[in-house]
C-alpha cells in the first residue's frame, strides 16, 4: 500500500459535473492549491452526467409544469421557477466567463432548442393560460408565448399535433432561449481544462473507504481497478474532501463516521428513454416539450419529447420511463442498496417502504410495462409515433434521499448538501441535484464549507458570474436554496399542490441556508495540520440538522 506524503488541498471523489464546476472554481479561486479528483471508472463522465443518462435540458423553468404549483386559491406560485431560472443563469455566466478566458471551447456542448410545454384536456389548458398569466409578469419570463390555437402548436411541434383528434382542447407555451446541454461533453472540456492547469485525474480508482485522521484531514483508501488480478491498494490524504460521487455518495458519506450523515438512507429509482435519430422524425422537430406528469406518479416522470444534440448529431429523445434497480449507480453492483443499510438509518427505510406504497406500486407497474405500453404513453404526445423508429436506453440512476422524519422517515425528491460540522468534507446526496444548477449548488458549498474565505472570494466570483452582484437574498446571491430542475413539486394541477410545498428538492438545504444566513455562528477553529493558506473549517450552523 502507498501513500501520498503531504496532504492534498482539495481531493473530488468522482468525474462528474459536480466536481467538474467545483474543482473549476477552486482553480480561479486559490490556483496554488493541489486539486485531485478520483474516479472509478476509465472516464469522467460517465454515470448521470453522460449526455444520454440525462435529458439535457437546461432547465430555467421555461417549460417544466413542476415548479409552478397551483395553490388552493387557483392562484400560480412561481417562485421556484424564478429561483431556478437565476441559478441556470449562473451556470450560463460561468460557462461564457469559462470561454471568454479559453477555459472551454466555443460552445459544442451547448445547442439552442426552444422549450415549449403542451398540455392536453379543458382543465390543463386553464391552468397552463393562469400560468402563463403569472409567469410573464416576472421580466425573466415575459418572453413567454402561449397558445390554444392547433395550427400554432402544429408549427411549433409538428410531430406532437400530427394525426391528434382534432377536437381535443390543447395548449402550449413557448419560449425561444431553450437550450439543449450535452453536461457530459462540457464536463471533459472542463476536466482537460483542469488538468492543464496542473490538477491530477486518477483514473479507475475506486474510493472505498475516507478516514479522519488525528491531525484533522482525511485519508482516502483508494483501490485501482485497472489492475485486475490482484486490487492494488492505495491511499491519499487531502485537507478538504468533496463527495461528488452521486450515487456512490451516501456510502462514502457513511464510511466517513460524520455524525451529519447518521439516519440517511437512500432510495434508488432508474430510468429509461426511447431514442430515435430517424432523419425523417429528427428532421421535423426541433424543441424539448415537456407535459404534465400522470396523476400519482413521482415528480421525476414528468414526460418530454426532446431533441438532443450530442456530439453534434441531433435525435429525439421522449421518456424518462422509471424503472427499479438496487444500484446506486449505473455502472454499480446490485448490492449498492444492502450496503447503505446501517442501525440508524433502518427504521427510515422501514417506514418509508410502508408509507410509500403508491409510489412502490407505480415502479412495479413501470417494470412491468410492455414495450407496447410505452409506445402509447409515446403516442399521447406523438400520435404517429411507430415502434420500429424508437429504440429503448437505460438512462442514469438516481437515488433519493430518505432520512429522519414524520412517521419514522420521510422520502426526499430533492437533492442535500452534507457538510461535516468542521467543513472539511462535503458530499452531495439526493436524486442528482440537476447539472443545470451545478454553478449555483456548488457556490452553495464554497459558502457553507469555506465560511472564513468566502468573502475574500467574492469579488473573483461575482467577475465570473456577474448576476451574483445582484440584489442580496435572490437565488443569484447563491444563499437561496438550489433546487433539483429535474424534480419538483406534487402534480401542479392538483389543489393545494403549492401548499403542500415543493417535493423538498433542497429542502434541508435552505434550512441550513437560512440558519447560516440568520447567525453566523462561531469563529472557525483551524484542526491541526492545516497550513493557513489551505482550506480551512467552516462554522458550526452550516451543517443541515442529519
Ligand atoms: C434520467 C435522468 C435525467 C436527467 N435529466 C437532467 C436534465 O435534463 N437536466 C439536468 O440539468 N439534469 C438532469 N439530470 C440530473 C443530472 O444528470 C445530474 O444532476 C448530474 O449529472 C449529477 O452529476 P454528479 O457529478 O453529481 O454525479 P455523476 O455524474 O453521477 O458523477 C458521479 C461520479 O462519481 C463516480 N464515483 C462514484 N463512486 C465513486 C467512488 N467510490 N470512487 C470514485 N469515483 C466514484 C462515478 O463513477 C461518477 O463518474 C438527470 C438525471 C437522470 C438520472
């Protein structure tokens, strides 16, 4: 076994966009420091953050039903879809500052694709027009264009009108800044940007095992899976640990010992998408449409009917069909979900399986589906939508959050920074925080674990994201919760949906947001073996009650 002598700054467990952005703004930050980041497989990029184990959806709440819940009054709530739509805007800034400076190609991982939503029956036609309404009277949306005319929408998405009764009452919105986002190409530009600038990426090592050392940084017991006969061992000590492992997060966060991680649990949920890249399909639409969820079923379901462009080819993506699995990652081991389990989280997993046999029955269902079946849930937004043009993928893995709540353990849509008391480690659990919100979330994490600095860094991350200047307390002063765009709240037209809240995409998150920005807590206490010029510990209250 090995060990690297002297303690790296900042070690990233995991070559996704996560780690990516936040590795990226440590290097503009303190560009003395020694970065490594460490990832299991042969190539970054590989699990959530390929381009096709997501959707690629800049999401900036243009066309997502999900973050303008109706309220009991029938009023619209918009204020998640503004937040979310500030965060992606810091996500834009920090990619145009990135290519500005060289640091990323001149787009390529980006495309423009107009973000339409289209809804079907009398009943969804009223609230999309009420939501419209609310939308553009925020200047961030007043762009946006609606319409119950068929002949509009049938110019707008052609193949989603085609062949559709023409007496069923439909609608859309339209809003023309859309953007498709290939995460996983943006991700390797950013990685061999990272490496030129002198940071180290392992790969095919696996980190099984993080450790508190006496001095107070942390030691990694790696593993090199390229060397198959005989795993070699290895370790690495870092002074600052940033989890960003998505599915592999919950265990390294466990294996840690932080009490902050005691009663989380993790609740996987895969995914499937149908794919064509028929020039004759591809050819005819060029929009992400996104429709409204089936009563019942988990935010996350939500169906669209997309374009993609990946590597520069376009094709239709529609899905997400969900699916079960008992990994946490996709390229995982069935045993992912045994190994979580520990005494403390085993009464949350409990009462979540009992209290969630709605959401169990829906999986069941989903796995069951025939192919047939799904080609009518296609058919409900492409009515001429034929078998032999979709092939059927396996999308990333999500895992969701459970933890300590009402009735033993509650079950979390959202994503949850977890923060060790001192700041020194970090990780990201929940059903992928969403990479359009990366900029945002990982802003998050620099406030919460680098409380003494963050100031100092302020004025180098308000160059590189100018909106952060804006007015304090909005999302782009990165002190508002970030919220997974993926996910959202309970069926929007369902009464009292806003009321029920949002389905707490962020929700610990804010909390802890909100205890930091109302008392600052303690002075930082420096633990032995930390240069002051390194990473340093944050406060106390930064740290979301486990
Ligand atoms: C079906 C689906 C659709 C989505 N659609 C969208 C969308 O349209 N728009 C959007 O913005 N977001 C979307 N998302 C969310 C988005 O994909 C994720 O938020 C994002 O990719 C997560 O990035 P990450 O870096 O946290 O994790 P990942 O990309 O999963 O990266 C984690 C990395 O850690 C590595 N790793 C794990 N364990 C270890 C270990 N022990 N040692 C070393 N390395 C390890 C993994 O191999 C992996 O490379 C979607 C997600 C899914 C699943």
């Amino acid at each position: 076994m090995s060990s690297s002598a002297e303690p790296v700054d900042v070690v990233l467990v995991g070559g996704g966009i996560m780690s990516a952005t936040l590795a990226t703004l440590l290097s503009e930050l303190e560009p003395t420091w020694r970065i490594e980041v460490v990832e299991r497989l042969d190539a970054v990029a590989a699990e959530s953050t390929d381009a096709w184990n997501n959707a690629g959806t800049g999401h900036a709440a243009l066309c997502e039903l999900n973050y303008t819940p109706e309220r009991a009054d029938g009023s619209i709530d918009i204020a998640k879809a503004v937040t979310i739509n500030e965060q992606f805007a810091l996500s834009l800034e920090l990619w145009d500052h990135l290519r500005a400076a060289g640091r990323l190609p001149d787009d390529g991982f980006r495309s423009p694709v107009p973000h339409l939503t289209f809804v079907r029956g009398e009943r969804d036609v009223d609230y999309l027009r009420r939501r419209h309404a609310a939308l553009t009277a925020h200047p961030r949306f007043a762009h946006l264009r609606f319409t119950d005319d068929p002949g509009t929408i049938a110019e707008w998405a052609p193949l989603v009108m085609e062949q559709r009764h023409p007496d069923e009452p439909v609608a859309a919105t339209r809003a023309d800044d859309g953007l498709d986002v290939d995460f996983g190409a943006l991700t390797r530009h950013l990685v061999a940007d990272l490496q030129a600038r002198g940071a180290t990426v392992r790969l095919q090592h696996e980190v099984r095992r993080i450790r508190r050392r006496r001095d107070g940084t942390w030691r990694l017991h790696l593993v090199d899976r390229a060397w198959n006969a005989s795993p070699r061992r290895t370790t690495l000590d870092a002074r600052f640990v940033f989890i960003g492992a998505g599915g592999g997060a919950l265990r390294l966060l466990q294996s840690s010992g932080i009490d902050e991680i005691k009663g989380y649990g993790g609740f996987p949920i895969s995914g499937q998408f149908l794919r064509t890249t028929d020039p004759a399909l591809v050819g005819r639409h060029r929009a992400k449409v996104y429709g409204k969820a089936a009563v019942g079923s988990p935010p996350m379901s939500v169906p669209h009917l997309d374009t993609r462009v990946v590597g520069g080819t376009p094709a239709l993506l529609f899905g997400p069909y969900a699916g079960w699995s008992m990994k946490f990652l996709k390229h995982g081991t069935w045993m992912d979900l045994v190994r979580t389990i520990r005494p403390s989280n085993l009464v949350p997993l409990v009462a979540v399986a009992l209290h969630n046999l709605d959401l169990l029955k829906y999986l069941v269902t989903e796995v069951l589906a025939t192919r047939e079946a799904r080609m009518r849930t296609l058919r409900g937004f492409m009515p001429s939508a034929r078998e032999r043009s979709w092939e059927m993928i396996t999308a990333g893995q999500r895992v969701q959050v459970i933890k300590r709540g009402r009735g033993g353990g509650v079950l979390e849509f959202g994503t949850e920074l977890v923060t060790a008391a001192d700041g020194s480690i970090a990780g990201l659990l929940g059903a992928s925080p969403g990479a359009s919100t990366a900029a945002s979330a990982m802003l998050d994490l620099l406030r919460r674990c680098f409380p003494d600095r963050y100031a100092g860094w302020r004025p180098e991350l308000e160059r590189m994201m100018p909106s952060l200047a804006g007015p304090a307390g909005t999302a782009a002063d990165a002190d508002a919760p970030h919220a997974d765009p993926d996910l959202g709240t309970r069926d929007p037209a369902e009464p009292g949906a806003a009321d029920a809240g949002p389905a707490d995409a962020g929700s610990a998150h804010a909390d802890a947001a909100d205890a930091d920005a109302a008392d600052p807590g303690p002075a930082a206490t420096r633990p032995a073996g930390r240069r002051p010029s390194r990473p340093s510990p944050p406060r106390r209250r930064d740290t979301p009650v486990a």
